[in-house]
C-alpha cells in the first residue's frame, strides 16, 4: 500500500512538473479528441496542457424515458425541456449537435479519448457511445479512462473533482477500447431500452469484465424500480428517509442523499429536484414545502415528512398505490396501466408483480 502511496504521489509530483514547465501535450502525438459525459473537466484539460478536441455527450439516460420504439431525439428532447424548464427547440438543437458530431468523430481525428467513472449516469452513457462505435466500418484508436477512484479523495465521485495535475496524471492508465467492450456497450445499450429490466439484469448478474465497473451500475439502476415492500424507487426511499430525521431544505436533503447514504451518486441536483415534484403530485405528498419557504428559490425551500411519508417509511402504504406520475427507468413504463415491474431486495432482482 505505502509503494502505491509514494507510486501515486510520484506521478502527482511529475503532472504538476509538467504543467509549470509547460512540457508538450501529452495528446500532442495526433489529432486527438477528448470525449466525455459531460463538460466539468474540459477546461481542467486544458489546463492540464492538453490541446486536443473536446465533445460533450451528455444525454442522461440515467433520468427519464429510453424506450425502443419512437423518436428517441424528441422524446428525450421534450422530457429534457420539461424537466428543466427551457425551450424544447434548444433542448433539442443541443442534443442534435451532440448525436451528429458522436457519429462524425471519426472523421478528422485519429485518437478518441473517453473520459468516465463508474456510476450509473456515465456508464450508460458510456454504453451509448461504445455501441455507437461498433456501428463504424472504420474507428480510429480509441482509448478509455475509467475510474471510481483516487488516492486522497475518501468518497470519490467523479472526474469533476480532480485537479489539472490529477487529470494528467491519469494520461498512462488509459487502455485500448476493445471489441469485447463494443459488443457488451451494444448489448447493453439494447437491454437498457427494452420494456422489461430482465435482459439489463441479466447483464449484470452475470458481471461485467470487460467493463467492470458496468455491472454495479446497471443494478444500481434497476433499483430505481418500484421496490416490492413500498413501491418507491431507491432514490425516493432515501429521500423520505433522510426527511424523517427531520426538515432540511431541498439543497441539504440533496447532500444528505447524495453525499452518504446513496450507494453510488449518480444525480444531478436539478434532476433530484425533478423526482421531488413529481413526489408532490398526488393527493397526500410524502412531504410538504414549509408555506415560509414556498416562495423561495427551490433550493432553499423548506421540505418536511407527513404522515404519508411516514407510512411508506414504515411499509405501511404502497406509493403505487397513490397514482404518481408517470415515470420510467431506462425503457420500463412504470404507470398505472403498465406491466407492474417491481425490485426485490431480498432476491436482488426485478420482478413482475402486482402492487401490494
């Protein structure tokens, strides 16, 4: 362990070496494009002296519907704008940009870099572009970096928490993408939008190895599955559970979850608020918003547990049973008059069942 220790604080020592001699690039070999689920690390990039290309693809397939059938640009298009309140047409112009340029990327650059973690949000994005690519007749090289780690950092989220020096120092670990790891992108990629979560759990059940880190987060995202004893989702349980422990602005329930008692963070705030509303959209709410704090901005309104809250807490009450808005993991409906998928814990796996 102390080798590791003094191995990692070497490569440290030599990044920020590099970056104050302002050394040549490290991608500086060949036209090279940096691509990553999202653009918290683009200008730590670029201060780490890389200088090659940067694309963003960030369509969160985490949140919201990925059915097989349909529009998939549009449908992810409208729930995206009505999720964060902005014009569908820039929603969608965005994402257009993001689709045309993935499936261009090949095209003026000769290295392909993928930037990612281990979490749900990035893996399925990560299965997205792997099975982009294998689509290609011709893929330049192409390099994966994937963590769900870093020494120093006691709970490790994500790449966003790096410095320019750390970042750098990742340079070395990359790995050549293989064409084990396009067929299991592709084949997840499948299963993630299939009406029923047996094919994605299946997946996961049999581990990944050519990508580990893919196995945890397909199971951490069936988990957002109606649960057998309450019909609420992981996310929603925890929500609930950390209200119990009493009132907390929308902001501190947000860290509250996120930063220790979700097994693998994976939301956004925005997208956390988001799941907040729709829990709010039945006839008796698991919480209120305090009348004191309803007028403020919505991270800082003031959320408290109700009776409801308490029961479904308790097993007492199936939140399916309340009518909530419609909403889906991944390619699964979960509606009224949709098939009744539910997670059990006990057995570590969907079911199809009816509410209790």
């Amino acid at each position: 362990m102390q080798r590791l220790i003094r191995s990692h604080i070497e490569e440290l020592r030599r990044a920020r070496a590099a970056i104050s001699d302002r050394a040549p690039a490290p991608d500086a070999d060949r036209p090279t494009v940096h691509l990553r689920c999202g653009s918290d690390i683009r200008e730590s990039l670029r201060r780490a002296g890389f200088v090659g290309d940067f694309l963003e693809f960030s369509d969160p397939y985490c949140w919201g519907p990925v059915p097989r059938n349909g529009d998939l640009l549009d449908i992810r298009s409208r729930f995206i704008a009505k999720r964060l309140g902005i014009p569908r047409v820039e929603v969608a112009a965005k994402l257009s940009r993001q689709y045309a340029r993935l499936a261009q990327i090949g095209r003026k650059h000769e290295r392909i870099v993928l930037w990612f973690e281990h979490d749900s949000f990035d893996q399925l994005i990560l299965a997205r572009v792997l099975a982009a690519f294998a689509t290609f007749q011709r893929l330049p090289t192409t390099e994966l970096i994937c963590i769900d780690r870093f020494p120093g950092i006691p709970r490790f989220k994500g790449l966003g928490q790096l410095s320019p020096a750390a970042l750098r120092s990742l340079w070395d670990d990359r790995s050549a993408v293989t064409a084990r790891q396009l067929r299991l992108g592709r084949t997840v990629w499948d299963a993630l939008r299939d009406p029923s979560p047996l094919a994605l759990h299946a997946i996961a059940a049999r581990a990944t190895p050519a990508l580990p880190m893919m196995a945890a987060a397909l199971t951490r995202h069936l988990q957002e599955l109606p649960w057998t004893c309450d019909g609420l989702g992981l996310t929603q349980r925890l929500a609930l559970a950390q209200l119990s422990r009493g009132r907390k602005t929308v902001s501190a329930l947000f860290a509250a979850t996120q930063g220790t008692a979700e097994p693998l963070p994976f939301l956004g705030d925005v997208m956390f608020w988001s799941i907040l509303r729709d829990m709010r959209r039945v006839a008796r709410p698991p919480f209120d918003v305090e009348a004191g704090s309803a007028r403020r901005r919505w991270p800082q309104r003031v959320l408290t547990l109700t009776a409801t809250g308490r029961r479904l807490l308790a097993g007492e009450l199936d939140w399916i049973s309340l009518s909530p808005p419609e909403r889906w993991v991944g390619g699964v409906r979960i509606a009224a008059r949709a098939p009744p998928w539910r997670w059990s814990a006990e057995q570590g796996r969907p079911l199809l069942r009816s509410p209790a």
